[in-house]
C-alpha cells in the first residue's frame, strides 16, 4: 500500500528522533535495576545502621528527662535528630541515586536536548487528548499498572505470611535482635519483589523496544524524500551533471583549432590530436562519437584543421584514450603515418626540424599495431 510505513529507520530518522527525545528506554528496567541495588545495599549496610539507631534511641531516652521542652529546645533537638538521622541514610539514599542514574545512562547514553521540555500546543487539543487516552499504548500502561500491582502485592503478602509467626517472639528478643530479625523479613519480602520486577522489567524492555522500532519505521516516499533532502534531488542533480558535460565539452571544442589533425571514421568518430615539441607523444585534444564528432569536424573545417580518414585507427583511438592523455605506445606507428603524412602536406604545421620530403597519402593500418616504435624516440624518427 503506498504510505505503509514497512522500511527500517535510516540512521538520519534515528538521530532527528534521539535529538528530539524520542530513545528507547524502560522505566521498568529502571526500577528494577534500583530495588536490585536497594535491596543489596539494605542487607550489606544494615549492620552499621541498626548499631547507629539502636545508639541514637539510648541518648534519647537517656538524656530524656534532661531535655528543655521549650521551643527552642524542642527545636534544637529535633535538629540534632535529624542530622544523626540523615548521616545513616545519606549513604544510602546517594548511592540509590547515582545507580538510578547510571541505570538511565546505559540504557540511553549520554544525551542532552531541550526538545522534550518545548511547549507543544498540539497536545491541547481536547480530541488528539482523548485519543492518546484510548490509545494502544494508554492501554498497554494500564494493563502493567495493574499485572504489577497485583504480581508485587500477591508476592508481598505471600511472603509477609511466611514471617508472621516470628513476630510474637520478637517481644523476647533484645532491640539488637529484634533488628536482626525485622530485617531477615524484609529482606525475604524484598527480595521476592526484586524478583518479580526483574521479569516484569525483561518483558517490558522487549515491548519497549519493539514498539521504539515501529514508532521509527519509514515508508518508501519517506526514504525517498529523506534521500533528496541528504543527497540533493536526483533531477538537479541529473542537470548539473549535464550542464558540467556541456562546459566539459565547450572546453573540449575550443582546443580543436590547436590540433594538428582529425582522425575521423569518417562519421562515427572524430579524434583530434597534437603533436609540438616537449611532448614524447601525440596528445588527444577532443574526442567523440556521432553527433559530437560531427561538431568536432565542423570546428575543424572552419579552422582548416587537416582531416584524415582512417577508420581503424579512429575506432581504435576512441576505445583506448581520453581527452588529454597520450597516444598509447601500441598505436604510436599508425598516428606517425598520420601526422608524417599532415605535415608533408600542410609544411606550416610540421614541427621545427621535420623534413618536408614529398610523401603519400598513409593508408589505412589494420589493427594491432606490432608497436614496433619506442616511446618517446621511434615517433620521432618517424616523422622525421
């Protein structure tokens, strides 16, 4: 169907998500990650913590009958009671809050945007409201809400049960023991609850996931619209291509008046090449076939541009250069027979130094050249 969103997010999609916010992450796995810490950290400080209670209640009720019940001195005390209070739990209540952090940094990664906090006046909307609160989604929170509720209460109460029958002892205990043996329940009640977020955590980090994967899917005109915002739109892009060949070949055109000859098919090819000293062998100033050959031959004719025709040698010349490069070595014989033959002709264009002894029209030279001339000298001695 057209507009089905069926394609996976490009990189491009992800990252315009993650710099609005839009990431994947569970609050679950937060939360489980956090009573996981929570729990291990109870059962290793809570030595350190009865001793530091059971020590703060014999001051208090040491020093009891000596406190000044004033305000001032209400006050002063319960100052003190908090502060005494706040150094058992400090270590406790910090270290929750950096593993709860950490917990968010691993699932997201380092992230800072303000997208999120921007004011949406779409959201005002009584209508688009009402369909976020009946929406997938919406549901899929309430039914978690409610298997976690009852998971972790049946857990709970399971578990409180089991310790029930301890209580009564605890009157025959010391404050130290009794301690002791409030904490073992917890910790079982604790520990069972972790548990039981730890699943509820796994699933819901897979439907996190999977619904992150679907909120980013593309359809192909997304792809395609993404795809001419990156790289520019494929038909300027077709244009500009198209408007460097034409200065390509207005360039090309241009230096044809400067070659000594065209070596034409005589209407497929045309092939024009020049040969000047310093140069260790002929050197391809134009090229092309049909109707840039048929340009090529014109600009010759109006510059009185030798043409020769040679349909070997142009057909071969066309395959193996480009526009300024050399003469490859294989063809360096049949283009000497060539230009030998332009310059007997037309003397003015010969280089200094060749000899102006009449010659004949070069026939045409089947292909391959036997490469019988070296680079660089044997052309020399060809034309000379």
């Amino acid at each position: 169907m057209a507009g089905e969103r069926s394609e996976a997010a490009t990189p491009r999609r992800r990252q315009e998500a993650r710099d609005r916010g839009q990431v994947l992450k569970s609050v679950e796995v937060n939360t489980a990650v956090v009573l996981l810490a929570g729990a291990w950290m109870l059962q290793s400080m809570a030595p350190a913590i009865g001793t530091m209670l059971l020590d703060l209640l014999r001051y208090t009720f040491t020093n009891l009958v000596q406190t000044d019940f004033t305000v001032q001195g209400v006050h002063t005390r319960a100052l003190g009671l908090s502060l005494v209070v706040m150094k058992v739990l400090a270590p406790f209540t910090l270290g929750l809050a950096a593993i709860a952090a950490l917990s968010c940094l691993a699932q997201v990664g380092p992230l800072l945007t303000w997208k999120p906090l921007q004011p949406q006046f779409s959201r005002l909307n009584p209508l688009s409201g009402f369909q976020r609160l009946f929406s997938l989604n919406a549901l899929v929170d309430l039914f978690k809400s409610v298997l976690k509720i009852t998971l972790v209460g049946s857990v709970a109460w399971v578990a409180f049960q089991g310790q029930v029958t301890t209580l009564p002892a605890l009157s025959d205990m010391t404050p130290l023991e009794a301690i002791r043996a409030v904490g073992d329940a917890v910790y079982q009640i604790v520990w069972r609850v972790v548990m039981v977020f730890g699943g509820l955590a796994l699933v819901d980090y897979f439907y996190q996931r999977y619904s992150y994967e679907k909120s980013l899917k593309m359809s192909k005109e997304d792809i395609k619209e993404e795809f001419k915002q990156s790289e520019g739109d494929p038909q300027i892009r077709a244009r500009l291509r198209q408007r460097a060949r034409a200065l390509s070949r207005q360039r090309m055109m241009k230096q044809v008046p400067q070659a000594d000859v065209v070596v034409t098919n005589p209407t497929h090819f045309a092939i024009a090449l020049k040969y000047g000293p310093g140069m260790d062998a002929p050197m391809v100033l134009a090229k092309g076939e049909r109707l840039l050959a048929q340009q090529i031959k014109k600009v010759a004719r109006e510059h009185h541009v030798p043409m020769v025709e040679n349909r070997p040698l142009a057909q071969a010349l066309f395959k193996a250069c480009e526009v300024g490069q050399a003469v490859p070595q294989d063809l360096y014989k049949a283009v000497a027979e060539v230009l030998a033959w332009v310059y007997r002709m037309y003397p003015g264009r010969a280089p200094t130094g060749f000899s102006a002894a009449p010659a004949a029209r070069p026939a045409p030279v089947a292909e391959p050249w036997d490469g019988s001339i070296a680079y660089g000298t044997g052309l020399s001695g060809a034309l000379g």
